[in-house]
C-alpha cells in the first residue's frame, strides 16, 4: 500500500515538473498584422487567434481582417441576407478587437474546394503588397486533418501568398498599380487540436483579462450566428432529465443565457490553452518565421549573424 | 486465402520479380529542396550500384534573383541537369510544368505522366515528396508528393492507362517507396501506430555521400544565389547581416550552401549514431505483404 503511495507521489512530481506542451512566444517587431480567413467568426472561434489580434492591437499594430467567403449560409436567413449580415458582424466583431478595416474577398461559402487557388492567393499577395503586414495570422496550411475545406484551402493559398509577394517574378504586372514586393517576417497558423490529429501548434502568447474579455465580447457581436436564446431552455431540459440545475441560468434572461454561453466557452478555450501553456490564459498557433524554411541554416545565422553596422 | 487477398499478394509479389535491380525513380516538385531532403541517399545508392532517374515536375521558373522567367526555367533546368550528372544520376525528364502553379494542373494529369514513367523504368524504388508532412510555404512538394503516391498506387492496375498497357508498358508495383520532407514538423519522427501498411520513419547515413551531394547542390547556382541574396535581403530588413553575405560572391555562396547542407545533416542525424543523416518515412516490403505471408 505504502509502496503504491509511493509510486502515485512520484508520478504526481513528474507531471508537476513535466514543462508545458507549448512554450510561450513574445510579440515580433512590427507595425501591421494581416488575418486572412475563410469566415466572418474565425478570428475567434475555432478556439481562436481573438485574444492574440487584441494583444497585437493592444501593442500598437494596425490590423486589416480579411474575410474570404461571403459566409452566405452561416445563419438562419436566405444566403444574400446572411452575406450582409454577416459582414456587418465581421466589422463590428472585429472592431472590438481593435483592427481597422474588413476586406471582403467575397468566395462563395462552403464551395471552396474546387476554386482556383492561385486566382485566391494572386488576391491575397495584392494584399499583402499593399498593407505590407509585418506579421500574417490565418489557419495551419499544414494541418492535414482539418475538416474544413474553406479553412484548409484560404489557409493553402495564404501560406504561397506570404512567401510569394516577396517575389519580383510573381504577378509583376501588380506593380504596374503603385504595389511593391513585400515579405512579411512572420506566419502564425492556427489548428483545431481538439480534432486529435494532424499538426499540433507549436508555441502559445499569453493573453491578460483584458484580451480574453474581448474575444468573448468579439464573438458575441456575430449575433446572426451565435445569439442562441433557446440554449437556456435546451440546457434547462437537458439538466432537468437527470435531476440537476444551473444556478446561474435562473437569474438571466434568454438572451442573458445566450452570452453568458459565450463568456464561458471562450474563456474556458483560452484557459485550457493557458494551462497548456503554463499560464492562466493563452492561445496556441504554429509559427513560421521568415528563416523557417531553412532549418539547415537556422543555427548558423543565430551564431553568426551581427547588427547592421 | 480470400481470392482478394491472393490477388493482392500475386500483385505485390509479381511486382517485385518484374523491377529492374535496384533502379530508383526519383519525383520531385522543385530542384534545390529534393537534394537537400534525398541527394545524399541517391548518391550513396548510385554509388552502391542502383541507377537512378530524376524526374523533374516543376519548371523552378521563379527561383531567381533578377531574372526573367523564362531565364530562371533554362538556367535552374541546366543547372539541374549538371548536378544530377555530379551525382550519377543517368537521365533527367523534365515534365516543365510552372513551378508554384500546379494547383492548376489536374491531380490526375501529373499522375497519369508518373504512371508511364513507373511502367517505363520498372524501378525498384520510388523516391517522392512527402504529402503527408509538413513543406513549410511552397506547396508543390504536397501536390507532386500525392500525383506521384497515387501513382505508385495506380501504376499496378491494368484498367488505367489502358492504352499504354495496349503498347507493352505493362502494369507495375514499385517494391518500395521513400518519402522526403524537410525537418520542420516537431513530431515528423514520431512513428506510425502499426508497422504493416504505414510508412515508418528512417534514417540513412550520409556522411560518406556528403562531398558528392554538396558539390551537386553547390552547381544549382542561380538557386543557391537567390537562396543567398534572399537571405540578405530578410535580414537587412530586421536590421541584421551576416558578415558571409557581406560580398556575395561564388565563393561565399558556395560556403553558405555548405553551411545549410551541414545545419541540415546535423539536424537529421540528431538521437541518431550518424554524423550525418536524411530522414524519411519508408514503405518498405512490409507495407505491402504482412510478415506473416512472408515466412
């Protein structure tokens, strides 16, 4: 018995000790942050990068949202009216976070597996040429699992576009219009590691209150999508088959219920990442930086590399 | 036995007896990053006596520091041509398709090419991009990786191609796959969950085909020069340099390729006994015919 206390106070030390799954990154140098995703929400849901644009935000980057598809069947009206809709909510949503501006690409919604990718990216590198991004946010290209074609195509085209507007041979008749070649120095993607498989992130930013605060306050703004009032009734009848309750669903309204759902789902996403991270409030991405593609040269240009003089 | 399984097997089995000894098909998407992911492997196997054939998918028109196009394409696929010669390799074909737009090009038109070439050479081994790992920004190597996996797979089956079948290019299984990706991905070594029918990670010594694949990577000039000025163009940007780069030169372009071919042995090699190493995942004999048919 005593040996068995023994064995279970061990394991227990070494989970304590055992470092966090992801080591936590600081913000780059920079000015300007570009996102580009599928959908109106996915700067904040899907777990998130909500609390990391408003850490940007907060440190002084301009921040463009691009918003690929026209989102026409994310919601319970017909598709034109959940287009419009729903772009309004990506300005509103994106306002509390603090970006700037929404650049609507307009692809039709859930019917981007077969559309060309390089007329996508030829659009996405335009506008990186033209906001000149320090830093690019959108989903992990390389997260072969994701279930999403949207979210796995915008991100395949994405990660070309970050590269390949540095280059003076792709689309240079773009420079004809004023634009210049431009590299961004950092890609952050984001994964659903909830999924189990594929690539796993490979470092989280710490968020502060304020940051988590306001992605709960960005997603409740896509109200065409996530104001749920009946969640209180359907949570209600569902705790009630097993003889249970929610204290804090009897004093709010239906609609008090609906955000409150919110604030609890995306606080609990960014404190799960936080433990992860060992820290109380995080979210998790890949990043590349502008050496991550020569892993073969990345020890030499740390050990060798000077200040310009 | 089920009919199905004992076809299966006359197929695998079938397969193997028909390839030429030892011969390797190599697949790749663009120059520079199969010879610093498979060129010394393909060297040491040269050199063990298996013949090799590159087959080039991409044009590399774009890896170039001011250059035109068209000039980038017939340097890079000259230049191409002289590196393989460096490593034995015996014929180069190119099939010439843009390089980073072969999202346009259909899945099946590449592969249907691949499966000619596979009944055509009847290797032993394939050697193709991995397009189940990670290949950081350029995504050629994810769509040259699946036409060619599909390839490999199709290539055994009469009822495609069945013209070329017609003309005596018969249906093929090539015994053994490699697949190559660059050492990105922090879980990349982690192995499968079965070791029948997956893939498993390998290693392969390289430490004594080294000078071969580095002089090989060394004669790609234009792409080892944009490499070079690419590089001094990012860290200028962040306000660094490299003292190397200060004058880019042949001589210190040669150096820094030295020092990536280098950075990326050591990388691979790691956990290893090798000095110097390439990771791969391998479908070997087992991925096609569980053991236990093999006693």
């Amino acid at each position: 018995m005593c040996r068995y206390l023994l064995l279970a106070i061990a394991a227990l030390s070494v989970l304590a000790q055992s470092p966090p799954r992801f080591p936590l990154g600081e913000l780059p140098p920079g000015k300007v942050l570009l996102v580009a995703q599928p959908h109106h929400d996915d700067h904040t849901t899907d777990y998130g990068m909500g609390g990391v644009i408003a850490r940007f935000m907060e440190a002084g980057y301009k921040g463009y949202y691009v918003r690929a598809s026209n989102d026409e069947k994310d919601g319970s009206h017909s598709y034109g009216q959940n287009d419009i809709i729903n772009l309004k909510e990506t300005r509103d949503g994106v306002a509390v976070l603090g970006m700037s501006d929404v650049i609507s690409l307009n692809w039709r919604n859930d019917f981007m597996n077969p559309i060309p990718l390089n007329e996508l990216r030829e659009q996405l590198i335009f506008l990186i040429r033209k906001y000149r991004p320090d830093v690019v946010l959108g989903h992990n290209p390389w997260e072969h699992y994701q279930k999403n074609p949207d979210h796995r195509n915008v991100a395949r085209a994405l990660v070309e576009a970050y590269w390949m507007a540095g280059l003076d041979t792709v689309h240079p008749e773009h420079f004809l219009l004023g634009v210049k070649p431009h590299a961004a120095a950092h890609f952050y993607g984001k994964g659903r590691l909830d999924w189990g498989l594929g690539q796993i992130s490979n470092m989280a930013f710490e968020l502060n209150e304020s940051q988590v605060a306001k992605k709960e306050r960005a997603i409740a703004a896509h109200r065409n999508v996530y104001h749920n009032p009946s969640v209180k009734r359907s949570v209600q009848v569902q705790l009630a088959a097993e003889g249970k309750y929610l204290p804090e669903f009897e004093s709010v309204s239906d609609d008090g219920a609906s955000d409150l759902y919110l604030h609890w789902w995306m606080n609990w996403n960014s404190r799960d990442i936080g433990r992860q991270a060992g820290v109380k409030y995080a979210e998790d991405l890949y990043h590349m930086d502008d050496l991550y593609h020569l892993p073969g040269l990345k020890a030499y240009v740390k050990a060798n590399a000077r200040e310009l003089r | 036995m089920s009919v199905a399984r004992r076809r299966f097997l006359q197929i695998g089995v079938g397969g193997m007896f028909g390839a030429v000894a030892g011969k390797t098909v190599l697949v790749v998407a663009t120059d520079a990053r199969w010879l610093e992911c498979a060129g010394g492997t393909v060297a040491k196997r040269i050199e063990d006596g298996a013949p090799a054939v590159l087959v080039r998918v991409g044009n590399d028109e774009k890896d170039a520091w001011e250059l035109t196009r068209e000039e980038a394409a017939w340097r890079n696929r000259t230049e191409a041509e002289a590196a393989a010669k460096l490593l034995g390799i015996g014929s180069v074909i190119p099939l010439g398709y843009q390089s980073s737009e072969l999202q346009a090009v259909p899945h099946t038109t590449i592969r249907d090419r691949l499966i000619l070439l596979i009944r055509r050479y009847r290797p032993a081994t394939l050697i193709i991009p991995n397009p189940h790992a990670e290949h950081d920004r350029n995504l050629d190597s994810y769509y040259v990786g699946a036409a060619a996996e599909d390839a490999w797979h199709c290539a055994r089956f009469p009822n495609f191609l069945p013209a070329a079948n017609a003309e005596g290019l018969k249906p093929f299984v090539v015994p053994e796959v490699y697949y190559y990706a660059p050492p990105l991905d922090p879980r990349r070594r982690e192995p499968e969950s079965t070791a029948t029918f997956v893939p498993q990670p390998v290693r392969v010594d390289i430490s004594a085909s080294f000078a071969k694949k580095l002089r090989a990577a060394q004669a790609m000039r234009t792409y080892q020069r944009n490499l070079a000025m690419r590089l001094k163009e990012r860290l200028t940007a962040q306000g660094r340099r490299l003292p190397l780069l200060d004058q880019v030169t042949d001589a210190s372009v040669d150096k820094l390729v030295e020092e990536n071919l280098r950075g990326l042995g050591v990388l691979c090699a790691e956990g290893s006994e090798y000095k110097m190493a390439e990771e791969f995942r391998h479908a070997g004999i087992s991925y096609g015919i569980p053991s236990k048919y093999l006693r």
